[in-house]
C-alpha cells in the first residue's frame, strides 16, 4: 500500500516536471514566434507605407515649380485633399492611380508643410487628435490623444528647379496592426493553457507508462528477494535442526558423528551452490562477468560434458547420446566456463527429469552462421501453459521432484542469462510425458575466409 503511494507520488511528480517543462519550452516558443510574427509584420507595414509614400513623391515632384504652392496635380491625385485656411471638399475621383488609392480610402494621411515648417495641407483619413507640429525625422512613430498610434514618413519635397518646396509627411494608423498582435496574444493566452491541459494529461498517462515498467521490475525484485530467502532458509533450519538433535543428544559416537557433520555437509553444500548461482546471476545481470575474446571450440566442449555426465545418466538408467559431426568445428567466441554452465545445466535436467529406461540426445548442428546444440529427452515434459515460465528464477513445474533432485529452479534462468549474454536464443519444445528438447542457437565465430 505504502509502496503503491510512493509510486503514485513518483508518476505525479514526473508528470508535474515533464508538464513544466513543457509549459517553459511552449511559452518561449510562443514568445518567439510572437516577436517574429509582429516583427515581419512590422516590416511589411514600412515597405507598404515606403512604397505608398514613395509614388506620391515621384508622382508630385516633377510638377511642383514654386515652393510652398499646391500645385492642381496635388488635388488631382489626392482629392480629398484639405488646404489649411479653406473648406475641405472631398470629390470622388475617378482616375486614381490604384497605388494612391491606400491613402483616399484606407487609414492613410498626408500632410504638406512648407519650408518655414507650418502646415499647408492635409489628406487622406486624418487623425484628429495627431499633433500638427512639425519634426523632419524620417521615420516616426506617433500617438494621437486618445493613444491611436500612427506610423510615419517624411520627405523633403523639391521643384523642378530644384529648389526646396516644402516637406510631405505620409502616415497611417497601426490600429490594425495593434489588433493583429492583439488577436495574436489572445490566440498564445488561450491556446497556450489548453495545450498545457492536454500536455499535463499526456505527461500523467506517459508517467504512468514509465512507472509501470518501474513497478514491474521492483515487483519482480521483491519477488526475486522473497524467493532468495526461502530457498536459504530451508538449508539453514535443516542445519539448525540436524545440529539441534545432536546438541539433545547426551553422547553419540563416532560413526554417528560422522553422520551428523555428512548431513551439515550437504546442507552447506547446498547453501554454497545456491549462493553461487545468485551471485553468477546478479553478474550477468549486471554483464559484469566479461566475455573475453576467446575462441571455444564447441566440438570439444559438448564431448567433454558426454563424458562426464555418463555416470550420472547410468546411474538414472537413462542412454545418454551424442550427434556432433566431428568434421565440422564450430567455433564461437566466449567464456567458456559460462557455456560449460550452460550446456551442463540443460543436460542435467534432461537425465534428471527423464524416467529410467528413456534417452538423452545432444545434437551439435550449424546452421548457416549459428551453432544449434539441441538436448532432446524422451522424459516427463513440461505442461504447455507453464513452458512461458520455467526460464523464471526459482520457478519449478514441480517443486516436490525438482527437490528431490535438488534443484532450486535457477538452472534455467542461469542458462538463459548466458545465452543472452553470448548473443544467442534459447528455445523449448515439450509435450507431457513424451519428451522436451532445448534448442539454444549461439552465432559461431568466423575466420575472414569462412563469412560471407
Ligand atoms: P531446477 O533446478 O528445479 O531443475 P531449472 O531452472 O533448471 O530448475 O528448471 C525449471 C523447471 O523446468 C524445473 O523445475 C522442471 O520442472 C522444468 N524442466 C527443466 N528441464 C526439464 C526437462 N528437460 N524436462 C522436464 N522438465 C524440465
């Protein structure tokens, strides 16, 4: 319970972190495309306000001759226009030049100063409330009295004797600018915390994810620890009790003595061989055990282990044969300690979960750049639902005869982590009371000659 809260914590924490995080990214992001967004739009405002004001100017200068007077093409081009001192009266006209049509229907203005700097005229869609001084810088940015913004160009304007005339100023409103960027910011102020939303229920399902691989694997520890103990207390209290019976005794004698340090004997014997085992597993796990570059010759290794198991298997009255071609050497490089383990553990099951009167088989084949060493028994088998698990640690089919052959149900488990260690499969094939076979396929070693 307390370790399920713990993990709780842990995926919610995850979660919370991945969603910051993720929070941080998207707001800087946001806040990028922000400031490039209004930037080019800015800049496409100044060439559309450049250019605008540009065609009036050419439009207008070669036809001014005196300075500070409006010339007729002036109110020809802007018809709108408003002469300071007289009555506005805004025509329609009808031969615009469709550049200059911005400035007589859009936010556009125009005003016209002579060269002492006052104010002559002034067109387009004027901002009441824009101060009428005069200031020669060429770009400007202004604000009304009512805080509208304005977005202005100066020229100094020339006759055709090329003496100065006066000074025009083009502008426009930014109003639609400023809600452009407005509706942008809206847009980042929602979207942003309803990503956030989904980004924070996608980070709880991705922790989850995460933490249940996590649990898994801190179950299987657990259950690996739990399993440890047992296995170790079982030749611990039959220690305890044979050396307890003896204590109770008021005297034995030699042969029972003997007896009594044979069966501590077997026990510590017992315990060794476990510890062992644990020991090698938690390397392999660890891939602490180093497969150093050698060269083991499998030919050899598998005859070996027939001739040392030959006693073992008379013993359980079951043939134990071997098929290896002898004109073949397989080589494959690895620890040859490990693939003795390995082979051994597999042969040993074989005679030992074989009834008298059955056989044994180990085969040594290649195929194509694999080594297949085969182990087919004709012995019990293993259920078909439990073939998924025998290469578990500590599990046993049947934990009364895996006892009594004084198995701890790690054989397999050791058997598979060298396998995995060397670069290589393992496989069963079984049927109840007929037989199994084991099929580990390990990559052979080959000379430049011999690869393809
Ligand atoms: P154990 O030390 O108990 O033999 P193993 O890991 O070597 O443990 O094997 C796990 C279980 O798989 C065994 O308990 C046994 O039930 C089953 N098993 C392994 N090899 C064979 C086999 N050749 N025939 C039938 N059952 C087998």
């Amino acid at each position: 319970m307390n370790q399920n809260k713990l993990f709780q914590q842990t995926r919610l924490r995850l979660a919370l972190w991945y969603a910051l995080v993720m929070a941080v990214i998207l707001s800087l992001c946001g806040y990028g495309i922000y400031r490039v967004v209004s930037r080019f739009h800015w800049r496409t405002l100044d060439r559309e306000l450049e250019s605008v004001a540009g065609t009036l100017h050419d439009s207008i200068e070669l036809k001014l001759q005196q300075p500070g007077q409006l010339e007729p093409v002036i109110e020809q081009l802007l018809p709108n226009i408003c002469i300071v001192g007289q009555s506005c009266i805004p025509k329609q006209s009808n031969s615009q030049r469709h550049i200059l049509t911005a400035i007589n229907q859009s936010d556009y203005y125009v005003r016209f100063f002579d060269t002492s700097e006052r104010l002559m005229a002034i067109a387009g869609t004027y901002p009441q409330g824009l101060s009428l001084a005069f200031n020669d810088k060429s770009w400007q940015t202004l604000e009304d009295a009512q805080g509208n913004l304005y977005h202005q160009i100066s020229f100094i304007l020339h006759t055709q004797d090329n003496s100065d005339w006066g000074y025009m100023q083009v502008g426009r409103s930014l109003a639609d600018y400023k809600g452009y960027l407005e509706a942008m910011k809206l847009a980042l102020g929602i979207g942003l915390p309803i990503t956030l939303v989904f980004i924070g229920l996608a980070s709880w399902w991705l922790a989850g994810l995460a933490m249940q691989q996590i649990y898994h694997s801190y179950r299987q520890i657990q259950q690996f620890t739990a399993d440890a103990a047992h296995e170790l207390r079982t030749p611990l209290a039959a220690t305890q009790a044979t050396i307890e019976s003896a204590l109770f005794l008021p005297q034995f004698d030699q042969m029972e003595g003997r007896e009594i340090l044979r069966t501590i004997q077997r026990q510590n014997q017992r315990l060794t061989t476990l510890v062992t085992d644990l020991l090698l597993l938690t390397r392999l796990d660890r891939q602490t055990v180093s497969i150093s570059p050698h060269i083991c010759c499998l030919n050899d290794i598998v005859t070996d282990l027939i001739e040392e198991f030959a006693a073992l298997a008379i013993a359980s009255d079951v043939t134990l044969l071997s098929t290896i071609d002898m004109s073949d050497i397989l080589h494959i490089n690895g620890n040859e300690d490990q693939l003795y383990r390995l082979f051994s553990n597999l042969i040993i099951n074989a005679i030992q979960y074989t009834p008298p009167n059955g056989k044994v088989i180990v085969y040594l084949v290649r195929s194509d750049n694999f080594a297949v060493i085969q182990v087919q028994d004709t012995g019990i088998g293993i259920p078909t639902q439990e073939i998924s698990q025998i290469f578990d640690r500590f599990y046993r089919v049947n934990s009364d005869r895996s006892r009594i052959t004084g198995g701890s149900g790690l054989g397999l488990a050791i058997a598979q982590a060298i396998v995995d260690a060397h670069h290589g499969s393992i496989d069963v094939q079984s049927e109840l009371t007929k037989g199994s076979q084991f099929i580990v396929k390990l990559p052979l070693y080959l000379t430049k000659m011999q690869s393809p």
